[in-house]
C-alpha cells in the first residue's frame, strides 16, 4: 500500500466524494483498484443511509392519543409542575431556616460554654 | 394544483388554525407526521420506548411554541428539530437519573420494549446498517443520522448538538468509519 492509499484511507470517511478528496488523491484512485473499492464501500454506506430517509419506522397506535390526552391535561401538568416547584421551595426554604436555627443554637451554646469556662 | 401542493396548502391552513388555538387542526398535523418524528426519534435514540417519549413530548413541545412558528420552514423540518432537542433533553434526564451508561440503555434486547406496532415496522429498518447503527455511541450517531439520513449541514448538526463545526465533522468521520469496519468486517478478515 503507498502513502497515497494510506492517506485516501485516512481521509475518506470525512468526505462526500472522492472528487472532495483533491486532484492529486482523486487521480491517486482513479488508477488504484485498491482505493477505488474503499472509495465503492463508504459511497455504499451513504447511498444506504440515504435511503434510511425514506425508510418509515410505524408509530404505535397510541401515540396520536396520547399527545392529545396531554395537551388536554396542560393545565393540570402545568399545574403540578408548579405545585413541585412549589413544594422543592418550601423544603428548600425550610432546610435554609433549620439550618439558621441550628446555627443560631451552636453560637449560642458556644458562647455559653466560653462564659462558663472563664467564670471557671 | 398539483397534489403535492394541495397537501402542502393543506398542511399550512392547518398550521394557521393550531397557532389560533384550534386543537383539533393541531391532532391533524400530529397525526399527519407521527411516523416521521417516531422515525427519527428511533434513530436519535436506538430505543423504540424512549423514542415513544421524545415523539410524544416533541409534539407537545410543538403545541406549546406553535404560535411562534412562522410558516419560514417547512412544519415538518421545524418538527425535526424539535425531536432532536427534545431526544437530547431525554438523553440528559436519563443521564442524571441512571447510572447505567447510555450504550447499556440503548443496546436493550428488543424483548425489553412493548409497543405492539414493533412486528409491523418497514423491513428497512433491519438489517445490519440498523445493527451497526445501534452499537455506535449516541455522539456519533447522531451526527451520522443527522448528516447522511436527514442531509442536515455540519453548521446545523454542530447549532443542535451544542459542539463546533469540527467536532461534527470529527463525529461524522469517526461514525463513517467505525459503521464501515463493522459492515466490511468480514470481508476485510477475508483479504488479511
């Protein structure tokens, strides 16, 4: 294998055609059977991605009502969404105030245990 | 008219009466694409449950912004790139809420998913491009779906994606070549 076969092997993945190669790798493979049956798989595995676009995968018979079901229900979904956010709130703002208690006794013990140790 | 223009007048009257509210227009449109945004959340995501998720979510995301939508694209391009943000928004929710590797998730056997329709899908989703489809990782893939299924730009792929130009095009040459190994594989056993 030459250089030239290396660095087409190298650099075909990344292109669309090997005219996208450059003159000089393009003309490399038209001359090496080797180079032109790389270049014949990737052009093969794009031609079959391609067709992948027309290919259709069925949705499953509930999903058309399934949809409308939710944009019914937006309200309600919205709703409790909010009555989350809501409720991660008040936890939220209730561990922030234990915390200030909690905070607030250590201080004082602290400063407690200080006056009784030098009272001592 | 040609027929093709009746159902693209169609489709935009019916786009005009969803963005004034008009529910039932909207189902029509959902109904109309199902099998197009399924599709491509199938192949954003190799997992027919999953991608249940993102096209039912993808269509209501849909609803919710359609009074913004212009009628500059094409809706069914809009919807694409809804289910690819949407399938991207799955992928980061599972991520946080699982500790499995995506590539665990995704390579489920098809045992492991319930939609009844999963007998009757095109045959052109086997095989083993589809195979070797699934065992890419999701960043690859994506990139390769988008590009050579959907013929989506690297400037799009990499606005989508959240990545640069160059890492698309890096993703895209990595994904080309590892499906080109894995479909070639026996063949290059053969000529060593």
């Amino acid at each position: 294998m030459s250089t030239n076969c290396t660095i087409v092997r190298l650099r075909l993945p990344g292109v669309d055609s090997v005219d996208d190669l450059g003159e000089q790798l393009a003309g490399h493979v038209e001359t090496c059977l080797t180079c032109q049956a790389e270049a014949a798989r990737y052009r093969t595995l794009r031609d079959r991605l391609g067709g992948l676009s027309t290919a259709m995968v069925r949705a499953p018979s509930a999903l058309v009502p399934s949809v409308t079901y939710r944009i019914d229900h937006l309200d309600d979904e919205e709703a409790n969404g909010r009555s989350v956010v809501m409720r991660r709130a008040a936890i939220a703002v209730s561990a922030a105030a234990g915390a200030a208690v909690a905070a607030t006794a250590g201080t004082i013990i602290v400063i407690g245990l200080r006056r009784g140790h030098h009272a001592a | 008219m040609s027929s093709l223009e009746v159902e693209r007048y169609e489709e935009s009257e019916l786009v005009e009466r969803a963005s004034r509210g008009d529910q039932a227009a909207f189902t029509e449109l959902v109904r109309a694409h199902q099998h197009e945004v399924y599709t491509l959340a199938v192949r954003m995501v190799s997992d027919r449950e999953l991608a249940y998720d993102v096209a039912q979510e993808a269509f209501v995301r849909a609803w919710r912004a359609i009074e913004r939508f212009r009628g500059d694209a094409k809706f069914s391009t809009w919807m694409h790139r809804i289910t690819v943000n949407t399938a991207f928004t799955h992928r980061d929710r599972r991520k946080r809420t699982r500790t499995d590797s995506l590539d665990d998730i995704y390579r489920e056997p098809e045992s492991a998913s319930l939609t009844p329709e999963r007998g009757g899908e095109s045959a052109a989703m086997q095989g083993p491009l589809e195979d070797a489809l699934k065992e890419l990782p999701e960043s690859l893939r994506a990139v390769v779906v988008l590009k050579d299924v959907y013929e989506w730009s690297h400037t799009e792929i990499a606005e989508h994606l959240d990545i640069s130009v160059t890492a698309a095009k890096v993703r895209l040459h990595r994904a080309r070549k590892s499906l080109r190994l894995t479909l070639w594989k026996h063949q290059d056993e053969g000529e060593s």
